[in-house]
C-alpha cells in the first residue's frame, strides 16, 4: 500500500531508517526514468564514500576525507642497508577505528561518450549538518554547478541547514533544478509538510526535453516495497514535529501502530 501521508511521510526522515529509504527512493526513481529517458541515455547508482575515525572514548567522529587509492613506493636499500638487523619497535600503538559511510545518488550519462548529462542527489544528513561531509559536497556542488551537467538536487529532511541559496523561500522540503548554462538561476519547487511531492523535470541533453519524474509516485512505490509500514512507525520523526503537525500526522499513523 502506498504511504498513508499526501506528501513526505515525516517518519521516513528518522536517522535508523534514512539510509534505506535514501536508496530505496533512488532506486525507484532510477527505474521510472529509464522508459523516458530513450536509449541514447542510461541512469546508473552511484555513492559518495566518506572515511571518518571513530573515537573510541565519546562514540563520536570526525571526517578524515574521501575515499582514495594509493600506492606507497618503497626506496631501493643501498650497500649501506645491507646486513642490518631489524629492529624491534619501542611501543605499541592502536589506530583509530574507521567508519565508511556510503552515500548514493543518480547519474544520467550519454549512452555512446559516456558523458555525465545530469546527476540527482537525495540529499543525506551528512550533506547538511556542519562539518567536513558538508564542505566537501558544496566544493563538489560549486564544481558540478560549474560544468555541462545538469544538477536536480532533493531535500526531503526538515533537519539541518538547507542547501545555500541567495532567496530561498520558506519551507519543510525542496526541489531545486538547475540546467547548465544558466549561470546561477535555479527552478526550486518550496514544499510543505502537508503538500503533494511535486512532479518535476528531468533535464537531459539539448535539443531532447526533460522528462517527468512525479516524485509523490517514487515515494508510494519505494515505502510499499519496502514494507516502511511494518516498522518505522515505531519511533517518531526526527526532528519532532511541532504540536499542531504532530497531531495533523498522526491520523494518518496505520491503526495497527498506533
């Protein structure tokens, strides 16, 4: 059954559940733009990966950076080194526990060069609250708002701070698109809590013209195959709703979990 609010079900937003719905949602989206989209394009998933150390004592982290390979090249030991014993080590150090977490979005690429066309973030709460995860997403951002692609950006979290904007009207959720080569213009789509997901568009490539993606009809699709129902109804939303919505949402709680 599709979900039982008209817009963003607010219990979806809970930081145990997110990262499923997050893909969940994309994964959707991904398989009702395909038929659209023709076949001079394909969407593939793909995940930003960030590395943090753990700090034992607090339960805390910190962003260490990206994931990256490398390979360490060792110096060729001279006559010098030849006959030297190894050496015991005077102490033992543990190294801090790492946490990678993975965080997915949608790319639209050009099915013959393979050019990156048009990319869809959900955005995560690692995009939003201060610190290192944010500041390395803006930098991809100010990039990516600078190149040939495309770049449709949602916000289906209340919490943290939005995505910076010159005139950002008010609201619960948002929808920006915006289309290279319009220098700093963007379509936003502002939605409240108790508003409809919007339809929007989907930019591809001149001269093809955008294609739909009715967002309310992704998040219906993504939490009744998921089976959000069974669960998630077990905690509250995050952040609390205040009165006047927390009792607009809760008559559409399922009777079976209130």
């Amino acid at each position: 059954m599709p979900s039982p609010f008209p817009g963003m079900n607010p219990y979806l937003e809970q930081s145990a559940h997110w990262l499923d719905f997050q893909t969940e949602l994309l994964t959707v989206s991904r398989r009702l733009l395909i038929p659209r989209i023709g076949p001079e394009y394909f969407v593939q998933l793909d995940e930003h990966i960030y590395i943090h150390d753990v700090l034992s004592e607090s339960g805390s982290r910190h962003r260490v950076g990206d994931a990256d390979l490398s390979l360490a090249r060792s110096s060729t030991a001279g006559p010098a080194a030849r006959g030297v014993g190894l050496l015991e080590a005077p102490a033992i150090i543990r190294l801090p526990e790492e946490d990678v977490e993975e965080v997915p979005y949608l790319e639209i690429r050009d099915r013959r060069g393979r050019e990156l066309v048009t990319v869809i973030e959900l955005l995560s709460p690692s995009n939003k609250r201060a610190g290192g995860d944010r500041e390395a997403y803006l930098a991809k951002r100010r990039e990516l708002l600078r190149s040939p692609a495309h770049l449709v950006e949602l916000d289906l979290l209340r919490g943290w701070a939005p995505m910076p904007s010159a005139d950002r009207p008010e609201c619960d959720y948002s929808v920006t698109v915006h289309r290279a080569g319009t220098g700093r213009d963007a379509a936003f789509w502002p939605i409240r809590l108790r508003d409809r997901l919007p339809v929007i568009p989907i930019p591809l490539r001149s001269p093809d013209e955008a294609v739909p993606l009715d967002l309310q009809e992704a998040l219906n699709l993504a939490y009744d195959g998921a089976g959000y129902e069974r669960f998630i109804y077990e905690g509250s939303p995050e952040p609390a709703l205040p009165a006047a919505d927390a009792a607009w949402a809760r008559q559409f709680v399922p009777a079976s979990a209130r």
